[in-house]
C-alpha cells in the first residue's frame, strides 16, 4: 500500500473523563480538549452500561457551554415590577454584591423568625446534592426543598413500589431477553440508557428477539418492533389487565414464581371465581384476589372497545410474551402512568413482569446495585432551635394533604408535589415563602400550566436564579446566578444503572469557566456562608468547614476546594482501598483519588438475578399482586385525614376505585380535561430526540435536526393529525392553528402524519421556548416564541397517590384555524 | 490503493441523528449544510404504519455526474485514487454545476455574499470565539483543515469527503466512530477480506438510486422498519 507523503496528523489534544446530566441517562462521556477548548464529546467506554455508545444529544452540550447567549456575569433585576409582560431591567452586577443581596435577604428571615419562609428548587444536580439542596435549607431553618421529582417519573416508581417494594427507575436485561414490551417508553429516544439501547437493539434484532410496542405514537421503536399496539391515550389500564387475563386464563403464568392450582389444573375460567385455598403461592401474593377482583372479566374482547387495540393482537402478544418468559421483559416508561389515573396502569403493566416471573430475573427488569459511597457532612449540629423548630413547618407543596396523598415509600406525604407549589403560593396554603434560591431548574416552561408559574413567581418577594442561560423561570427573578455547565466547567459526578451494572462517573474541570460563572452546588452555598458569617451567622460556614479533605485534613479555604472535598468524601470507598473494605463494596476499586479521577468511571459487579425472590421489600416480602403495602400506605393516609380508604381515593379523582379493587392492579376510565365535544381530539406529549431536558433548543443543532422527531419539521415546532381529521376541519399542512384546552391555548403549526389514529393530536416537547437566547426563541428580546410549549396548554393535574405531574392520557384539545 | 465505500445497516441503524450532529461537529459543518442527513418516509394508513429512516451522505459515485459537471481545469470536483469524490475548496468558481448535476442532493452552496456561520461574525459570538481561541467558531475543529478548507468560504461549495483527513490518519470516518448503533462500516471495497466486502458478500444490498447510473459507493442492507 503506498502511502501518502507527510500526512499532518490529528490535532494533539486531551479526551478528559466527564459525564453528562442531559437526560437521566447519566452517561459517562469524555471531552476532548485541545489548547483549552473543549470540542467533541464521546462516550468514556470504561463504562459496562454504555461501552463506547453515544447518543445524539451528547454532542449538543458543546454548543450548549459555548453559546454567547449565556448569563456572563451575576445580573439583578431593576425594575421591581414582576410579570410576564414586565422587562426586569437586569443589570450586571458583581458576585460580591449579589451575594450581598442574597445574604441580607436570608438573614432577613431569620430576624423575623419566620425561615421556613427560605425555599430551595433543585431541577437537575449531580451526587454532591445534599450539601446545597438538603442540608443548607436545614441550617438556615426551613423544611423546602423542592426537587422536580413529581414533573419527572413519580408514577412510573409507584406501580414497582406497590408490587415490588421498589421505588426508582427499573433496570431492564436486553442482552439476555427474549421478548420486550416496551410500554409507554420509547428507549432509542428517551427515558434511560438511551446510547446503550440505540445500541442493544441492532443486536436484539439479530438474535431474533422480538419487541412490541404499546404507545399511542409511533416511534422508532415501534418501526423496530413487530408489533406495535396504539393504545388510546389514558387507556394503558384496559390492555395491561387484558393481557394478565390471557396469562391467566390460558395457563401461561410462571409455576417458579407465582405457584400452581394444588391440583394442577387451572382454575383461571374467564368470568367466573376461583378458590384462593386452592392455590399455591410461592414468591407472589394475592394472584387469585387479583383474578376475582379484577381480571375474570377482562378479556381481550373488552378491551378491544376500550383500548382501540384489536382483540386477537391484544391475545397474540401476551401469549407470545409469556410463553417465551421467564426471560421476557415489559419495559414501563411513564407514558402509561403519568396521567391522573395512572397509579394503577402503573402497577397493572409491571405486575405484567411479575406474573410470568421476569421480575429481578435473567433477561427480565431488574433493580441494579448500587455503589457503596461515604456520607457527606449532616447538617444536624449546625441547626439552631430556630432551624430546627422551623424546618418542622410544613413544606409548600402541599403534600400529604388529604388530596396530595403522595405516597412515596408507603407514607402519607413521602413525595414532592412540584407542580403544586405554584398553586400553594398563590394560594398562600400553607404559607407563602418569601426567599428562593434555584438550581438546574426552570419550572415557568417544565410544569403543565405554566401561567399559575409566571403568577407564583410574580408574588415572591426575592428569588435568586442559578442557571446557565436566561429561562422562563429568570424572568421572574431578582438576582441572576450565573452557573458553571456541568460537563465542562465544574466537577461533576452521577450513578446510574443499565445493562445489569451500575456506573458512576466523574469528571473534573475540563476547561475555565467560559464567563464569570459558579457552581451553584458549591460555590454558591460558600459564598453564602462567608456573606452570612459576616453578618452574625457562621453556622452555613461552619458546616461547610467540615467537609474535609479525606486525605489531608484539610478543611476547605474556598468554593473550589469545597467542590471537591464533597466529591472526594463521598466517593472514597471507591477509590480509597481501606474505606472500599470497610464499606463493603463491589465492583472496580482504584488505589487512589488521582487514578479513580483519570479514569472517570466505576463499574458495579453484575447485578444477581432473583436474590429478592422472597425477599422483596413489600409488606409481605412477596410480590404483590394484591398489595398489603398499598393497603397499609392508603388506610395509614386515610387515618391521618379521619375518613376512609375510600374517601382517600375520591378526593385524588379515582372515585371508580373502591373497595377491595383499590388495592389490586385495575382498570379505571381515565380522568380527561376537556369533553370530547368540545375539544376533540386526545393530546399525545411526546419527547425529542434532541432534548437535553427542555434546554437545548439554543443549540442549532437541535434545530437543524429536529424533524429527526418523526412526523416534525427543522427549525419549528408543530401538532400533528392524521391526514383524514385535518381535511375535516378544513386545515391544510403547514398553516398556524391554534391548539385549545380548557385551561391555555398557543399557535403553532399543524403536520398532518398518518401514524396517528385519527382523533388524536401530538405534539412534541421542546419548542416554544421565549427565554433561552437567539435561537431558541423566534425573537429572544422581543419575548416571542418558537412555536409553542405543549406546558402553555396542558392543565396542570395531577396522580395524586404518587404526587406525580400528568403528562400523558389526561387532556383534550382543540385545533382551529388562527 | 483502497477503494473507500460504506455500508449502512438499517436494522442496526435506530434514526437518531447522531451521525450528522457528529459530522457538523467534525467538519465545521454550517447551520442549513449537511454533509451527512437522512430520508424519512412514514407510510401506510391508521393502524397499519411503517416508518424508515435511511442515513444520506455523498456516495462517493464511480462514475460522478458532479465531477463531469464541473467547468474548471483541473476539476475542482475530482476523484481520489481512493475512490473518495473531492473538492478542491480554492478553485471552486462556486458555479453550482456540481451540486445540479448530483441526484442525490448531497452537495451545498454557500451563499455568495453571505459569510459562513454568520451569526458568530460579530458582536457576543464573535468575542466568544476570540476569547476561547477558536477560528470562526469557538469549537472550531483544527483537523478539518489538514486536507481541505477547515471552513468553507461564501460561493463554494461543500459536501463529505468521506473524513478523508482522518482516514489519511488511520481513523475511520466520524459518522462511523460517534454511530451509537455501529451501523456504519466503512472500509476497502476492493479488499474482499474487508468487514464492508465480507458485509456486501453475505447479504443482499441496496443502493439509492441505482437507475441514476451513478455506481454509489454507499450501500445499505437489511430494513430499518422490520414490519416492512
């Protein structure tokens, strides 16, 4: 081979070990680094969840730390008139003096005596968390902490928890499965592990294992699925419990897990009773009072006029899905349960898993292992009688309310109600909070209705935003807090499962801060507590001081050192072989701090297939399919509240939920706003294949492939019909609508896509954005937006057992002509 | 000398896109250019509905209707013994023969009197650019220029070059590297012991547009949307 003379080669540069918080994927990426400049991004292949896959949305984040639209230096507002019409009038100020404004307003609440006043909303973070979003509200005295949780997957974590006694997100063995429901979920797109899925797939593919699809878009998932079931929007409940009726009655569920009839033939006879005495349980509960409850009358047939999906594929599939099982899985995103009614298609789809024995089996979904990592300083003796007697006050959102029931881990107000604490300021209910700091958050453009948010935000007296660019939530703030980008500019660190191992990245300042930018998990709660120590209270400072160098002893001088202090203290039984014995790790160990952070990655061992056979974390510590756990959570809210069970489940719009069926996976209609006469058509929110979380639309990339969205266009953003319903309303392609619920209405332009059953409207989130800068927005200094915000006109409601926000099966629109 | 082609496999291919975001990055590619795109079709009625995604880049043609195309003498639009289809930035006359004669519409123009990335030309961009040491754009990548222009200029046009100056380095094209789904293999079409030949030998394949005459040196086997 000759070969060519002189070649210049590749630039010299340096592929640096981050991570990246773009989606909850939690990826373990590098950065390549050349002369200072960070400019691509892959993946760090020492990750077993990832390997060396990469995703789309990845590379983005070069144009998100380098976009001349960021917030450069601390801004305060001028104009003390807050509004969505109102110019803030922010002028730039210097760190000094913005820490100053801070400091004098928290100091302020502790004057009066009225601290639980101080709330903290954390949107997106990394492991060192607690320090600023848990323990430093604690220590000023007030019990909000407001993560996003609720806006995220709070449903999607109840039906698991009710069944199985976990509550998170599940891990799921594609490299051992042989058949895969994906429900609700589209993994080459979003949810978890999106660049190992892009990847498994292919592969599934050729090993002949055979995917369905239920969702009511169709996705690329479901082009590579063999079947795909366009369930109506809300109606998960009616399919999940017909295909248990199939199982059942057809004799196919596990013997190994859930047990026999003790006389071996099944009893399982549609529409009529069986006999619980004469089944023998194994590592399930309650399989027969679930059929009697619910099921002996849930056949396909039935569910074919409910759920849109014709009875013999409805058959076809359970069939085919259990008779490959145990090593089957039904991969449940929040598509089926993040709806008002969505607590029990929630537990309905993933009681699926159990009934054929997939459940923390081979091939099946299971729980992950977690690393084993130190504690970071408690806040505990840095709280005086005030912050302790004050961050006993009741939190802002309302949980636990008798219809915020939110039951995390089984207990009446376990979980965070995000989207409510607008409601609850602007309602004063419990009280209204005067002093806020955010984070990684913008919740004037993520939270359903976002109105009440522009007028909740108005009413607060000062909020303090930290952000990397000017977003919705800005607009209605007093100080603008500049923040580092996680990826590059700060150190960064997250765990997350896939692949049957866990993975926990690091990665530390890869380039300079590109402006006069700070960590706010850091360097903001530093500069805090030296402001505050000036001013009398050295408590925030003293806690801060604990955070010691587990080498040297050191306590920290500044933000930076702080930063790092906290990653070391908590990964130490990581990378500190003494502290790994003593805590009892698995997975990769290193022998020092210098060689865990170079390499940037962590592996768990592989995850131990049916070790919780038996052992669940549920009241009876079997699955349930009639859930004690349940039961016990809801009696245990409802006598908090003096009423029943029942009256628990009225007031959080499951008044068709009664009885013994509370307590089993069932079908209820689902809760829709908007009647079909007047507003038509069911909405579909789906996600972009391009969204970072709702902040990447400044990043021109995302527009110059966002039709890569199925059925979408560049550069714009639209709703989509099927042809047939736009020529009925006398609408043409690619003319402006306006989309219309009962509670908001936007303009945007109307697609017609085939894929979608006619009496349906999706729409992707992402677009609409009036903040974010030049290109996000159609004009960023006159406020306009590119298209629309599916949040401007989706109503803000609730699943209330879990506290989660309803995205999906939950709304009716409207299209017209503009 | 090798004989560069491609192969893209469409069950392994997931239509993520995240081979033509990579390519921007890797080429200093502008916004409205892509050297590396895609083709999307969804077909069928209500429920019955099947979508395809087919990755789209030059095809790097035996017989090239843009290299016949093109005025100049030499040809600014030339064929490597590689079999790469390349351009030559500096002569270009920006004519646009090349890019009309394509079928594929692979090959883009810069607009005459229009900067390339002109947003980043003035003002907060610019500055940015200025202060992290970039050229044009602050991630500006420096490989680009070791065989071709590292941005183009206004009234010339551009297209894949197939990474020719990575491939010169031993890499493989970055469509191919920053594929999640590895289903791009890039390699010697003329080697018969090549993963893309052992690829082109076991399985049927296809290439866009074949009528058009062109002899493309991208092929695509199996089925993106395995309902079809």
């Amino acid at each position: 081979v000759e070969m060519p003379q002189e070649v210049q080669g590749l630039a010299a540069g340096e592929w640096v070990p981050s991570g990246c918080l773009g989606c909850t994927s939690w990826c373990a990426k590098e950065v390549f680094v050349v002369d200072g400049r960070a400019i691509k991004i892959r993946a760090n292949a020492g990750s077993k969840v990832h390997g060396g896959n990469d995703c789309p949305r990845a590379h983005l984040a070069i144009q998100q730390v380098y976009d001349p639209d960021r917030i450069k230096q601390p801004m305060k507002r001028t104009n003390p008139r807050k509004g969505l019409d109102e110019d803030p009038q922010f002028v730039p100020i210097s760190w000094d003096e913005a820490m100053d404004m801070l400091a004098d307003k928290v100091m302020e609440l502790r004057e009066n005596d009225e601290t639980h006043k101080f709330v903290l909303f954390r949107g997106r973070y990394t492991n060192i968390n607690d320090l600023f979003y848990s323990s430093l509200p604690k220590i000023i005295g007030s019990p909000n902490n407001i993560s996003h949780s609720s806006i995220c997957a709070e449903a999607e974590k109840f039906g698991p928890y009710y069944t199985q006694g976990y509550w998170n997100y599940r891990d799921y063995d594609v490299a051992n499965t042989r058949y895969m429901i994906c429900w609700g979920v589209d993994p080459l797109c979003s949810n978890r592990q999106v660049s190992h899925y892009l990847n498994a797939f292919g592969g599934m593919l050729k090993n002949g294992v055979r995917i369905a699809t239920v969702d009511p878009k169709y996705s690329n998932t479901a082009a590579k699925s063999e079947v795909w079931m366009p369930v109506k929007p809300g109606q998960d409940g009616a399919l999940a419990t017909a295909m248990a009726h199939v199982i059942l009655s057809e004799g196919l569920w596990s013997r190994e897990f859930v047990g026999d009839f003790t006389d071996g033939s099944n009893h399982f006879i549609p529409g009529q009773d069986a006999n619980e005495a004469d089944f023998e349980e194994i590592y399930s509960h309650g399989v027969v009072k679930w059929w009697n409850l619910e099921l002996k009358d849930r056949t396909p047939e039935w569910a074919e006029e409910v759920c849109g999906v014709d009875a013999d594929t409805i058959r076809k599939v359970a069939v085919d899905f259990a008779s490959e099982a145990p090593h089957v899985m039904v991969f449940m995103g929040g598509g089926s349960n993040m709806q008002v009614r969505g607590a029990y298609n929630s537990m309905a789809v993933h009681a699926l898993n159990g009934l054929v024995g997939a459940a923390e089996n081979k091939g099946g979904t299971i729980t992950g292992r977690s690393a084993r990592l130190g504690s970071l300083p408690k806040p505990d003796d840095y709280m005086d009688e005030m912050a302790t007697t004050n961050s006993k006050q009741k939190k802002i959102d309302q949980r636990g309310y008798l219809e915020f029931p939110a039951l995390k881990d089984g207990k009446s107000g376990g979980g965070v109600v995000t989207n409510r604490v607008a409601d609850a300021i602007l309602m004063e209910d419990p009280y209204l909070p005067k002093v806020g700091i955010g984070y990684f958050c913008n919740f004037n453009y993520s939270c359903p209705e976002a109105s009440r948010w522009h007028e909740a935000m108005s009413k607060l007296e000062f909020y303090a935003h930290c952000v990397t660019h000017y977003s919705e939530m800005s607009h209605f703030a007093d100080l603008l807090l500049p923040s580092t980008h996680h990826m590059f500019e700060q150190m960064s660190s997250a765990a997350q499962k896939g692949n049957s191992f866990t993975h926990l990245w690091i990665g530390g300042r890869a380039i300079d801060p590109v402006y006069d930018v700070k960590n706010p998990e850091s360097e903001v709660p530093w500069m805090l507590a030296e402001k505050m120590a000036e001013r009398g209270f050295s408590n925030l400072m003293d806690f801060l001081k604990e955070f010691k160098d587990p080498e040297t002893g050191q306590a920290p001088g500044n933000g930076i050192e702080l930063e790092t202090n906290a990653f070391k203290i908590l990964t130490e039984p990581i990378w500190n072989p003494d502290a790994y014995v003593e805590a009892g790790n698995h997975g990769d160990s290193f022998d020092a701090w210098e060689a865990f952070l170079a390499k940037g990655i962590w592996n768990s061992d592989e995850y131990e297939f049916k070790k919780l056979w038996g052992k669940m974390p549920t009241a009876t510590e079997k699955f349930e399919f009639y859930s004690e756990t349940l039961k016990e959570a809801l009696e245990g809210h409802a006598e908090k509240h003096g009423v029943t069970a029942d009256d628990v489940l009225e007031a959080c719009k499951y008044g068709e939920s009664k009885g013994e069926r509370a307590f089993v996976p069932h079908y209820t209609p689902p809760f829709m706003h908007g009647s079909e006469q007047e507003y038509p058509f069911a909405f579909i929110d789906c996600k972009s294949h391009m969204a970072r979380e709702g902040r990447s639309s400044n990043c021109s990339w995302f527009q110059e492939f966002k039709d890569v969205d199925a059925g979408d266009m560049k550069w714009g953003d639209c709703i989509k019909l099927n042809p047939a319903d736009a020529a009925a309303l006398g609408l043409e392609d690619g003319e402006l609508v306006r989309v219309v619920s009962p509670t908001g209405e936007a303009v945007t332009t109307l697609k017609t896509w085939s894929a979608l059953r006619p009496g349906t409207a999706s729409k992707t989130y992402g677009q609409g954005h009036w903040a974010m800068g030049h290109v996000a927005a159609e004009d960023f200094v006159g406020r306009k937006s590119r298209g629309a915000n599916n949040n401007d006109f989706m109503t803000a409601d609730y699943e209330r057992l879990s506290g989660s926000t309803a995205f999906y099966g939950s709304f009716r629109v409207r299209i017209e002509k503009v | 000398m090798a004989k560069y082609g491609m192969v893209i496999d469409l069950q392994k291919c997931a239509g993520c896109a995240a081979c033509s975001i990579a390519c921007k990055n890797e080429n200093n590619v502008p916004d409205g250019i892509f050297w590396s795109h895609y083709i999307t079709e969804t077909r069928g009625e209500f429920p019955k509905i099947t979508y395809t995604y087919i990755s789209t880049l030059c095809n790097h043609c035996d017989v090239a209707p843009c290299v016949d195309a093109c005025p100049v003498d030499p040809k600014a639009m030339y064929k490597q013994d590689d079999g790469i289809t390349m351009h030559d930035e500096d002569s270009c006359i920006g004519c646009r023969a090349c890019e009309n004669a394509c079928p594929y519409g692979v090959i883009y123009y810069n607009e005459r009197g229009v900067a390339p990335f002109e947003n980043w030309q003035s003002g907060e961009a610019a500055a940015l650019t200025e202060k992290v040491g970039g050229t044009v754009i602050p991630y500006y990548n420096p490989d680009r220029a070791i065989t071709y222009a590292g941005i183009r200029r206004e009234n010339k046009v551009e297209k894949c070059t197939f990474c020719d100056h990575r491939v010169i380095n031993g890499e493989s094209p970055y469509c191919v590297v920053a594929c999640p789904a590895d289903a791009r293999i890039f390699g010697d079409l003329d080697d018969p012991n090549s993963e893309i030949s052992q690829l082109l030998s076991s399985n049927d394949s296809t290439v866009l547009l074949p009528e058009a005459g062109t002899q493309p040196n991208v092929y695509y086997i199996h089925r993106f949307d395995v309902k079809e």
